[in-house]
C-alpha cells in the first residue's frame, strides 16, 4: 500500500506539471464561410507567360470588378511549375503575385481558396503520375504545401484556405485517400486551424465523394467536388475533348441531343440520348450530401461551368438549375472560370446574362 500511495504522489506531482497546451486539442471552428466565388485560371497555372504579360492578366482592377459583381471569394489555382524551381526553390515574382491577390482580396473583402492545381508529379489528364507511385514525389508534394504555409500563414485563417490538389487520378482511392490525409497531417503540424479543402480522387467527380477519407473531429475541412455534366453540354466542341467534332446541337433540359439530329451524332448518339434535367443533377448531388454527412462538414464545388461555345439559352438555364440546387442544399461553389474558355468575361466584356444566372441575379 505504501508503494503504491508513492506511486500515485508521484503520478499527481507529473500530472501537475504537465501543460494543458501538451494534451491533444479538436481545433477550432474558424470563420471561414464562403458561398459563391469564381477561378482565375490560366494565370498562375497552366500559363506559359511570364513577366509583365502575366503580371498583366490580373490586376487589382479585376478584385474589385469580382467583389462589385457579389462574389465572395476567388479560388487561385496555382501550379508548383511556377511557384518552384525543381530545386524546390521558391520563385520570387510567382510568389509576389500571389500575395498581391491575396491583399487585393482583403482590401475588397473577399475570401480565397489557395488551390495547388498541378504538381509537376501529377497532371490530372497525363498517362504517367508520379505522385502515386514514387516516395520521394510524395514528399515533394508535402514539402510544397510546408513551404506554401511558410509563406501564407500570415494571412488570417478566417480569410484564406488551402486545397491540397485538383482532381486527383488515382488507379485505387486509397493510395489517393493515405497521401492527401498525410498532407493534411504536415498542413496541421504548421496550422491546426486553417481550412483544407480536399477533393475526391478521379477528378473530384461527384460519384467518388463517397470514397473520400477525411480526417475525424476536424471542423475546418471543406469536402470538395467538381461538377461538369452533362459533358457534352459543359464542353460543348471543346478541343481537348472527344466532343471536338460533335457535328449537332446539344439542349437542356431534355434529352441532349433531338432524335431529329442522331443520325449527324456519330459516336456521340448514345449519351446524346441521355435525359437531364434539375431533377437529375439533384440526384448527383445528393450522393455527395449523403457521402458528406458522416463527417458533419460542409461542400463545396469547386469547379462547375459551360463553355463559351455551348448553345447559349441552353446555357443559361443550366446555370440557373446549378444555382437553384446550390442554394437548396446550402452549398459553397466557385464557377469555372473568370476569363477563359468558360469565362464570365469574353474578350473583355462581362456576359451580364450568365454572371446573373451564377449568383442568381434577376432583372438587373
């Protein structure tokens, strides 16, 4: 008895000493709270220009018409090509871009999504993916997002969020599911409480949400999906695309394609034949909802949008369903994009009738 009366003095007297701060805490909820933004692609990704040309593309005037228009917050893909040298040194005028956005947002009080978009590892549409496969890209991948916070982590986590990486193409979601919760792991060991965006894996399809693994007791995650159907719809013509010599008019809502039109289909008249309407985006919609509940966290779309060239009344009353179901269920979204081939501007001009059937705009 005695013993075990020193013993337990012994535990006490460490049990004291011990600091509250030691024992594992859940983070706290952040006030980070979006609901309608759009992307600045092409410009830190996916762009081969430099200098004053880029530097040019998007300015502090483009913030203010954003934040003028009623969005409130920009999604910034980034890619690591143009953030870091492959010696994995940071490159200053890439860097200085960023931080200009980012104060331009906060000057116009805008949110932002920080999205490292393409790793010179992993090109969403490439056959060979590094990143999947090879240790030491896995830890270039985390070393980027170490360097990211390094430089980010002044700006308030009320304002600023990161997403991991855009559309991961894994063959088996679970090697995508243990690298994203690893990078999450090195985010966190720098900032507990920032927001995390994190994506599905097979180009953040809606369909693949339920295969997500998110970390448990984590408030500050957002659960990521993109959403671009029906892709003959949204990518319309496009030329990186199969849809390229689509020869027929494409019709929402209602079956895609007219009977009158599939003889000209060619290898497109058997999704041309496919329905869709409000009624059945919802149902996609709803298996990201019910994928998502179990870890009581909030959506967003990241990515959604029609190109310039699809038929444009049909367009915009597939905008204006997107909107009606974003609203419905309480999701956050960023259309794609500000000034591309999805753009809400074109050749410099806004297209008023589309930005209104983003954020539900009537008669303005």
């Amino acid at each position: 008895m005695k013993q075990t009366a020193c013993l337990l003095t012994l535990f006490l007297a460490i049990l004291a000493n011990v600091s509250p701060t030691a024992w594992p805490e859940t983070p706290k909820k952040n006030a980070f709270e979006i609901k309608n933004g759009v992307n600045i692609s092409h410009w830190l990704s996916q762009n081969g220009q430099r200098g004053e040309r880029r530097k040019a593309y998007f300015t502090r005037t483009d913030v203010e018409f954003i934040a003028g228009l009623g969005y409130d917050h920009i999604r910034f893909p980034i890619d690591e090509e143009q953030m870091f040298t492959e010696g994995g040194g940071k490159e200053p005028e890439a860097f200085a871009l960023l931080h200009d956005a980012l104060g331009w947002c906060e000057e116009f009080q805008l949110r932002a999504v920080v999205d490292l978009h393409i790793l010179r590892s992993h090109h969403f549409n490439a056959e060979e993916k590094p990143l999947f496969t090879d240790s030491k890209a896995q830890e270039q991948f985390y070393e980027c997002w170490r360097k990211l916070s390094e430089e980010l982590s002044k700006y308030s986590v009320d304002n600023v969020a990161y997403e991991t990486m855009n559309e991961p193409v894994a063959d088996d979601p679970e090697i995508w599911n243990a690298i994203v919760n690893r990078c999450v792991e090195a985010i966190r060991e720098l900032e507990p409480e920032r927001t995390i965006v994190m994506g599905s894996n097979r180009w953040q399809s809606y369909s693949t949400v339920k295969d997500l693994r998110v970390p448990e007791n984590d408030p500050n995650i957002l659960i990521s999906f993109h959403y671009y159907e029906p892709f003959l719809l949204t990518h319309y013509k496009a030329s990186w695309t199969h849809t390229r010599d689509l020869a027929v008019p494409v019709h929402y809502p209602g079956q895609l394609i007219a009977d009158a039109d599939m003889a000209s289909a060619g290898s497109h008249a058997r999704a041309g034949r496919a329905v869709f309407n409000i009624d059945v985006m919802e149902g996609h919609f709803m298996q990201v909802i019910e994928a998502a509940k179990k870890y009581n966290l909030k959506l967003y779309c990241g990515e959604y949008g029609c190109i310039n060239d699809a038929p444009h009344a049909d367009k915009i009353r597939w905008y204006k369903d997107m909107h009606t179901l974003f609203e419905r269920h309480g999701i956050a979204r960023s259309n794609w994009d500000y000034k591309g081939g999805f753009g809400i501007l074109r050749n410099g001009e806004p297209q008023t009738e589309m930005i209104n059937a983003i954020l539900g705009v009537v008669n303005k």
